[in-house]
C-alpha cells in the first residue's frame, strides 16, 4: 500500500476538488492508501458526496489552518503551525505517509517542503519540474522556479533527476537530455551553461545531447531539459502569456462578422483538441525533487481529473522508488567527477 | 538627406527582397538616399526591374563577397575582407553613411558592427532590440542576444537605450520601463536582476515600474523590457517555439475531417488577422543599440515591405538623433550614480 497525502484546502476549488480527486484516485487504485489533511469538519461534510467510497483506505488528519493563494510564503509558514501544508508534510517527515499532493501555494508547499523534509542526502537543491507539451510529445523542463541561483553541479543534478523521473515515472527507457541555452555549440552559452555542458559530458549515466537552444523548446528534441530556476521559470511563464496572448487575439478575431462566428462554431471542435494538445494536466502536478519524500505541486485550477493524475504519478514515483535512483545517480556521478577531478582529467 | 545602407546579399530572398525594399523606400521617402552594397553586377540586372525608380538617390557600392546565413560569424569576418557586411558598414564608419540595414547573417552583422564601427563612447554593450506584439500594443525588449553574460550596469545602458529607442522612435513620449525577472517584488530574481532593480530605482530619467514576471511579458504592462542577453534570447526563442508549435497543431486540427476543413476555411480570415497581429515585420528590423551609427537587422525572410519599414525606422533613428539622446542618457545617469556612490548614499 502506497499512503498519499493531499492538502484539502489547497488550490482554487478546494476543498471540493482536492476531496473529489482522491475518491477519484481510490476508486481507481486499489493499491493506495490517502489521507485527508484539513479542517475535520470541512472534510466530514465533503465526504457526504461520497458514500460510496472505499472508506477502509482512507483517513482524515485534522489540520486547523490552511495557508492561502495570496499569502507570502514564508510569513504564513512561520505563523501557521498548523496549517495544512504543515500537517501534511509532516505526515511524510514521520513515515506515517509516503507522499504529498497540494494544488496550494506553491511557494508555500515548496519552502514547507525544505523546511520539514529537507533535501536528500547528496542533493544540493530540489528542483520542481514541469511538463512541456511539444510536437513530438512531452518533455519536462527543470528546474522551473525553486532555485534562483544556480551553479553548474546545481544543474547537473536536476539533469540527474530528471531522468530519473522521465525513465521510471513516465516510462522513457533512455531519455535524453539537454540543457537550456543559446546556440547549439557547447562553446554557446553563458558562464554556467558552459561548465554544466563540460560537467554532463563527463556524466556517464546520462544521454546527454548537448544545447538545446529556445527555438528547439517545442519541437521536443530532448526528454529533459535542465536549467536554472531563473531562466526555467522565464521560460515557462513567458510560454503561458504567450499563449493566454494567442487565445485571447484568436477569440477577438473568430467573434468578428457573423461568416467568421460561423466559421469558430464549425471548427470549435479542432480547437478544442488543440486545447487538449496543449494540457498538461494529464501529469497532475509538477513533482519538486530532491526532498526526502515525494511531492506534487498541482495546479491552483486543477480539476478532480487532474488530481487524480498527480495521484497516479505520486503513486508510480513511490512504487518505482525514484528517490533512491535519483540518491544512486548522484552519489555515483559525483563520485567519478571527483576521481576524474582528482587524477587530473578535467 | 539621410544616407541609408542596405546589404543587396543578406537574407533568404536576396538580392530580390533588399532591392525591392529600397526602390519602395526611395520611393515613399523623399529625404534619404540609398546605397546599395553587394556584387555590382548582379546589383545592375536586379534593377532593370525598376526602370522609373529614382536613380539620382541610388548610389551602387561594389562588394566581391557575401556571408550566407549558414556561416560561423567569426570566421567569415576574418577571412571575407571584401563582404557586403563590412564594405557596408566601412561606408558608415567613413561617415559616407548614417545607417546600415542587412537581412543577413545576425551574427555577422552584429560582429561586424562591433568590429568596425565599434561601440559609442560610455557604452559598455551594444543591445540587440526585438518588437514584441502585447495585448496592449507593442513593447520592445533588449538585449536579446548581442551579449550573454552581463553586469547590473550593462542592463541598465540596455534600459536606457531601449528608453530612447521607445520615445524617439516608436513616438512613445513618457515610455515605461521594466526589467524582467521573477517575483514582482523588488527582492525576487537572482543576484543580477536585484542588483539592476536597484540601479534602475536610482535612475532619474526612466519611469521605471520594477519587475516584469515572464507571466506578463505578452500583456504588455511596460513599453520597454530589460535584460541580460541570455535571458532575452530564451524568452525571444521560446515564444517563437511555442508560436510555430501552436500555430502547427492548429493547422493539424483544423484539416481533420470535412467539417473542421469548412470551419477553417470560414475562419482563414479570422486566422490571417490573427497572424498579422503576431508579425512584427511592420517595424522593418531588430536595431543594435549602442554601437557608432545606427545598424537595424531585419528578419532573414524579411518581404520588401519589411525592408522598406526598416528604412523608415533607420531613417528616423537618424532624423531624431536617437545616438546623441543616448550618449546624453548615458553619460548624465552614470555621472548620477558616482555622484551618489561618491557621497555613500548606496
């Protein structure tokens, strides 16, 4: 039995969302224990909805705050005790569960993360990972946002852990991988970028495949795609004012003049497929790896579905025991950096 | 008289698309003359295509050489002496001309230009500028290129040479400037970014609005945007990913089936103002800020009606003298910052 942790209170349709997402996930797999962090009363009165649900797996832990949307991160940490996010997390620090699902603050459940799990032994940050819908299918970009200064063995071990997380949760036998920066030479790049390309091709655990330039982003090129949070997460959130841009213009455009109404209502169905296309709440939550324990941030607008999902990831994350290879990988790729340090190779 | 000049051989469509560029542009401004540089020969049979164009503001400048698309900066620079890149770019540095137009290789115009034109005196960095359409408008953003790794003061000659750019150019009287980071606060980004907003809150001649998350990039919340060239270019090469992807899925969507191909060819008109809206081929050309005369680098698949746009920009970047506004920025902000450093104000 997998235990998994969700914030009820967390993200903007709590807890309604949250709750249903995980009657959801247990009706869906029968291997998996969840409980229920938030207000008792909150989660007694949801649950209602629910009588059919397998109740043998599932508990409840009274958590009496939640930490909201909009609060700063580390003040609402510090003063809620016993806030959701807290509760839950320290479920995991305990043993008492193996992971921990939040659709809630990010930055919230990322600094709570650091603070009660910590990172793992050998891991110098934790990283959150997001996925990227491409041409060619899926990649997943990281570090996207939990570090903001990064040194080259920083990203080589987001490299590290990326592919662990493509090989054994998303099924990518030998992914490849690649880091974010201008030009396709490895004398392309700033600073950083240019020790990280120097310390990956040493890497022997890994398929590296050298740059990947912004233009190649979305042709899939790579399984994974390493980076510092900072231009990680430039990259990300100027790709969703991009499109949130390209949606907006299209649906201005297709309501002008009854011949181009017609014309969106007749082809509504293609765009609703792109819009499909471009989802990626099929993945549930961007895990933040490197903590002790496995943790899914969702979406603030996640659906039941979605949760489910970041369920089904936790689920295979913990089964697969993607921390302990992504523990291996790095004690190995540093040990041989620092032999081949050591006899003078690099 | 403005003497403005193109390179004949730059571009995917040269020496077509260059010369029909010019003729238009002769044709629709009165106060510049043109010199065209590239192989005189082939420069003599394209213009038998215009036998009404005004001849008395065409001057013809021979080069033996040009650098492809394809070719490594560098290398081509040294080894091709007589190419239309540098026997354009002599002509400005001689003061023969005002401005230096090429659709061609970026890297090799940008190179040449620091090479032979050299960067204007108090300016650290020259800036590559790019146009990005917003919901709101256009905002320009720099540098995107030119330069990967930079120091808090090169962003901010970058903010300020935008700021010209803007209120000179683009007839924006009290631009707004930003810098792009992450978190909105003016303690989020990494150290350089801090390190900029700082410098930027000092400085008295830009109405400066702090931080720009990637998420608003494409809403258009200021008129200029300010980074290091690294980041600019991810950000610029990423969108243009995203771009090709959605616009490519769109295209797969809106083909399947009888009834979505109706739909699309209902909507072709909504999709073509949409596309339009996208393409900032009305402002000719990304200018290089910084450098001894102006140099704009237009697109490499640049129409003659985005050439033509490029000599207007070109034209009025030297009618408003946006150099001197520059130098003048420049020398009165940092003669501002010591006076402050002096007197142990920072």
């Amino acid at each position: 039995m997998h235990r998994i942790v969700i914030d009820v209170m967390g993200g903007d349709f709590a807890p309604q969302n949250p709750i249903e997402g995980a009657v959801l996930a247990l009706e869906e797999y029968q291997d998996i224990e969840i409980c229920l962090v938030g207000p008792e009363q909150v989660i007694a009165q949801e649950l209602q909805r629910y009588p059919d649900c397998p109740r043998e797996r599932l508990r409840i832990v009274h958590a009496s705050e939640y930490i909201t949307m909009e609060e700063a991160p580390g003040i609402a940490l510090r003063r809620k005790k016993d806030s959701s996010i807290r509760v839950g997390l320290e479920l995991v620090k305990k043993g008492e569960a193996d992971a921990f699902i939040s659709a809630g603050n990010t930055g919230a459940v990322m600094g709570g993360s650091l603070l009660y799990l910590k990172t793992m032994p050998g891991v110098a940050k934790a990283a959150i990972a997001t996925f990227l819908p491409t041409l060619s299918g899926t990649s997943i970009m990281l570090d996207v946002g939990a570090n903001v200064d990064c040194r080259p063995e920083h990203i080589l071990q987001f490299a590290l852990m990326g592919n662990s997380y493509a090989r054994y949760v998303l099924n990518k036998p030998a992914p490849t991988v690649g880091i974010l920066s201008i030009g396709e030479e490895d004398s392309k790049g700033n600073d950083i970028t240019r020790q990280t390309f120097r310390l990956l091709n040493e890497c022997s655990l890994i398929d590296f495949r050298g740059n990947v330039e912004g233009k190649e982003v979305y042709k899939g090129v790579v399984d994974v795609i390493a980076c510092d949070g900072f231009t990680g997460n430039i990259a990300l959130k100027v790709s969703e004012s991009l499109a949130y841009m390209i949606s907006t213009m299209l649906k201005e455009e297709l309501g002008r003049g009854w011949f181009n109404k017609l014309g969106a209502v007749l082809s509504v169905k293609a765009l609703k497929r792109l819009k499909k296309r471009l989802d990626y709440t099929e993945y549930g939550g961007a895990p933040l790896l490197g903590v002790n324990g496995a943790v899914f941030i969702s979406h603030g607008s996640s659906s039941p579905q979605a949760l489910k999902n970041a369920f089904r990831a936790a689920r295979i994350y913990v089964e697969r025991g993607v921390n302990q290879h992504i523990y291996d990988d790095i004690t190995k790729t540093f040990a041989q950096l620092n032999h081949i340090e050591n006899n003078g190779q690099v």
